[in-house]
C-alpha cells in the first residue's frame, strides 16, 4: 500500500561537515548548486512511488534553500499538490542584535500531498492562562470561559446554544458565545488549533538532558510527533529517508506507527539504534 508519510530534513547545503559533539564525522554537506538540487530531485521522485495514494511529504529545509526545492516538488508532486509552507519559529538563534538584518530564527517545512485526498488530524495545542486573566471568567457552574462575538449564528442556532449555557449576555444585552476551558489548578488551559505558524516547539538546543544524542542538527521529538500526529494514523507507515538522530523513528515508535530509517552515515546509525533501544516496550529487533 505504501507510505502514508515521508518526512525529510535533508542537508542544507551547507558547505559544511558536520561533527558530533565528541568530534566524529556526522555527514558532509558540501555539496552545492545544480548538483544539490538534483541530488534532492532524484530522491524526491523515488519517495514519491513510496508513498500510498492518500500520502504526504514533509520537507524539512531552511531560509536559503526551500524556495528552491519548491519548484522542484511542484514538478515532482504538481504545485496543485502543495499543501502549506510551514514556518518553524524555534528562537533563540540567529542574528543578534549587533548585524544589520533580522534575526533568522526560523526554518520552513514544505508539505505536498501524493495526490487526491490525504490523512489530515487537526492539532490542538493547550494555552496556559492564569486564572482571573482579563477576558477569561466563571460561569455559576464552576466553569471557566472566554466569549467571542455572536457572528453568523441564527436565531434557531442561538436558541440551541442557549439550552448548553453557551450564550453571554454583556451589560448592554449583547450576546456572546461562551467557549467552555479547562480547569488545572491556578490555570485554565485553552486549546488552540494549531495553524502553519510553529512557536511553540523550542529547537534541539533547548530539549532535556535525555533526549540530547550529541549528533549535530538534530530536531525535537516534539516537532516529529506533531506532524507525525497530523498526517498518519496508528498502524500506518512512515519514512524518513535522511534518519540522523532517528527522531523520527522514536516519535513514529512511541505513536504506534511503523516506521522505516534511512541513513549512510555510521554515526547516525548508531545514535538510532542506541535511542530506539530505550524506548520502553519497543519493538526494534534485538531489544529487551
């Protein structure tokens, strides 16, 4: 049947060789111009016939290089295909305050579809408010809330909300539609759909102690999740076919999906199997 997602983060073309962080050779990327993107092109296609019909690609790239590869997946995939150019915003980096530019603290993701339609789970994140927050307050029942404006509700619509206790009266008689919050001690949590702007997930610089592997350009197990989460369903498969780290493995592993890692170099071989073997319950031949 097929993949149902491919996630990449292939060199950057760099011009670098990139080290771990005991001094071994991680992977060269030196390589640079027409050949870096026909190198990509090539893999593109073939990951392209592993994907099901319903499947998708991540793409992960930065600022120098992703409007690039743009043109090639619209060629590959077709640019009716393309799905979102997804900003992730980790900070922290970057450009300081001494250079003439903005900072750059952000890389960009491209997501295209095979074709047709294609596994999408909305992604909600929790906002932690203080309570007693303006904006936010408690209903006679105990329960907290935030209102927005009436909109395009109808009456008989309105009349519905009203027997759920969804409806505010302001002072003026206005009616707002109460949106119910939930409750965690001295906090309300909001749950905020999750858009194609990523700020809340911090780069491999800032992840705890345990889930640093000292290989160089490694991305947050909560990055992969997300997208794991959002473009596959327990059971399904998913690749990545520039492994590194194996953080997509890992999030692809604790999720329920199967997952296939593709990678040349040994260090990045190593710091896979070495992680996915503390995985409680996993599933990697050879494990206990």
């Amino acid at each position: 049947r097929g993949a149902r997602l491919v996630y990449i983060d292939p060199p950057f073309s760099t011009r670098l060789v990139f080290r771990s962080d005991s001094g071994q050779k991680a992977y060269d990327d030196r390589i640079s111009g027409a050949r870096f993107i026909e190198f990509l092109r090539k893999r593109l296609i073939l990951l392209r016939e592993l994907l099901s019909p319903d499947g998708s690609i991540y793409v992960h790239l930065d600022w120098k290089k992703a409007h690039y590869v743009k043109a090639v997946l619209d060629e590959v995939f077709g640019a009716e295909n393309f799905l979102n150019d997804i900003v992730w915003s980790y900070g922290g980096r970057g450009a300081k305050h001494i250079a003439s530019q903005f900072s750059r603290n952000h890389d960009i993701i491209l997501w295209y579809r095979k074709g047709g339609n294609h596994v999408f789970n909305r992604i909600f994140a929790g906002k932690r408010i203080k309570k007693g927050a303006p904006g936010y307050r408690m209903d006679p029942d105990g329960r907290w809330f935030k209102t927005s404006p009436r909109g395009d509700y109808t009456d008989a619509s309105i009349e519905g909300l009203e027997k759920e206790n969804r409806v505010y009266r302001t002072r003026n008689g206005n009616l707002r539609i109460k949106y119910f919050l939930r409750d965690e001690g001295d906090y309300i949590i909001e749950d905020k759909l999750i858009g194609d702007v990523w700020d809340d997930i911090p780069d491999a610089m800032h992840v705890s102690g345990s889930e640093k592997t000292g290989y160089p350009t490694q991305k947050p197990e909560a990055l992969l999740s997300r997208i794991i989460q959002a473009s596959s369903n327990e059971g399904d498969m998913v690749i990545d076919a520039f492994a590194g780290a194996g953080t997509t493995l890992c999030a692809a592993e604790k999720l329920g999906r199967r997952w296939i890692g593709m990678d040349s170099g040994q260090l990045s071989m190593d710091t896979m199997e070495k992680r996915l073997l503390t995985i409680e319950g996993t599933r990697v031949a050879g494990s206990k």
